[in-house]
C-alpha cells in the first residue's frame, strides 16, 4: 500500500469556499452538458503564477479552455521522445485528440521565470547553478530570447524579455509536426498574448509588425 502518512486533510477554508460555490455558483445543466465530453475553444499556455487566470481574464466559463500552465509559460523545442514529455503531451492532445481551433502562448509582467532567466543571462550563470534542481534546466527553453531583447533600463528589458519569450514559444510550436500540419491546413491559428497584472491590460501579438499591441 502506497504511504500517504504525509498527506494532510483539505483546509477547513478551502472546503468552506467549496461549499459555498456548490450551493451559490454550480451550474447543474452547464456541468451535467460537459460531463459527456469536452470541446474547448482554444488551448492556452500560460504561466504557473497565481496572479494569472485566463479564464478571468476572458470571463468564459468552465470547458471554454484546455489549459496548460508551466514556469514563465514555454514551449521548448520540438524533441521526440523526451524523457519529460509534459507540455509536448498537452499541446499533441490538444491538436490531435481535442482538435482545438486556436492555440494561445499567454506571457505575463512581472514574472518569476522570465527574471529569474534575465539574471542567469546577465550573469553568465549555468542552469545547475541557478540554485533550484529544476528549475533553472527548464529555463533554458527561454534563454535564446535574451540575444533578441530590447529597451534601456531593467524593467524594459525584462518586458521585452517576456515579449521574446511568447514569440520564441510560437516559434518552437512549428516544429512540432502536427502543430505544423494543423496549422498549414487552416485547421489551427497560433496566437500571442501578454498580460499586464496591475492595470490588467492585454496585448497581442500583431505578425505583420511584430509587436504586441493593446487589445
């Protein structure tokens, strides 16, 4: 039998706050529709972070997105057979199972992966000295897109560093051949998004200027 002598008993504020959902917002028709099946709109890649909710951000309900969330919101390059084959399953269920009709790398201000890769680059530091197991190996992903940042002073280039992250993302979603194939035959868009927290701005990425314009 599998040892669960460190697992605790849901927080008595979280069950609270599910109880109060279940009575007050569960919507019986809506869930008891998607329980046969679902048919998202669109798959977003987005950032772990707490501060960033897609479905808020669009106010769409349960079942509009397949949602993947990672570290600073990458898609590393294509690699078959990878020994870590999480975000590449995602987006292969996605395209091929799911067949969604658009595909969303969101980025976000101020985030953790995109300044914590920023020093590393900086700095000169290797992934294994980042000072996390794993974290700094998955920031490799994102550590091209400091070669192509722009913007005087940190805070500039740090955005612009989040900027170059979703579009090198929506770079390394071409090599994947069914993303490639979906997209070549009209059946998938890809699209770039970047979210400013504070004043909850959006902007999206406009592919005949390559910059990211107010939504």
């Amino acid at each position: 039998m599998t040892d669960i002598s460190s697992v605790s008993l849901l927080p008595d504020a979280l069950a609270a706050r599910f109880k109060a959902w279940r009575q007050d917002g569960f919507d019986e028709a809506h869930f008891a529709e998607m329980a046969n099946g679902q048919s998202p709109m669109a798959m977003v890649i987005s950032c772990c972070d707490s501060r960033v909710q897609s479905t808020e951000i669009f106010d769409v309900p349960a079942g509009s997105f397949f949602i993947h969330r990672n570290i600073a919101n990458l898609v590393p390059p294509y690699q078959s057979g990878s020994d870590a084959p999480g975000t590449a399953s995602a987006l292969e269920y996605a395209v091929k199972a799911l067949k969604v009709p658009h595909l969303i790398i969101m980025g976000h201000s101020a985030c953790g992966g995109v300044q914590a890769c920023y020093e590393m680059c900086e700095n000169d530091v290797a992934a294994e000295d980042a000072g996390f197991e794993f974290v700094g190996h998955w920031l490799e992903a994102l550590r091209p897109a400091h070669g192509r940042i722009s913007g005087e002073g940190e805070a500039a280039r740090l955005i612009s560093m989040g900027h170059e992250g979703v579009i090198g993302s929506l770079d390394n979603l071409m090599g994947y051949p069914f993303i490639a194939a979906a997209v070549e035959a009209g059946a998938l868009s890809l699209h770039g998004l970047w979210h400013d927290i504070g004043p909850g701005a959006l902007y999206a990425l406009n592919p005949e200027t390559g910059t990211f314009e107010a939504v």
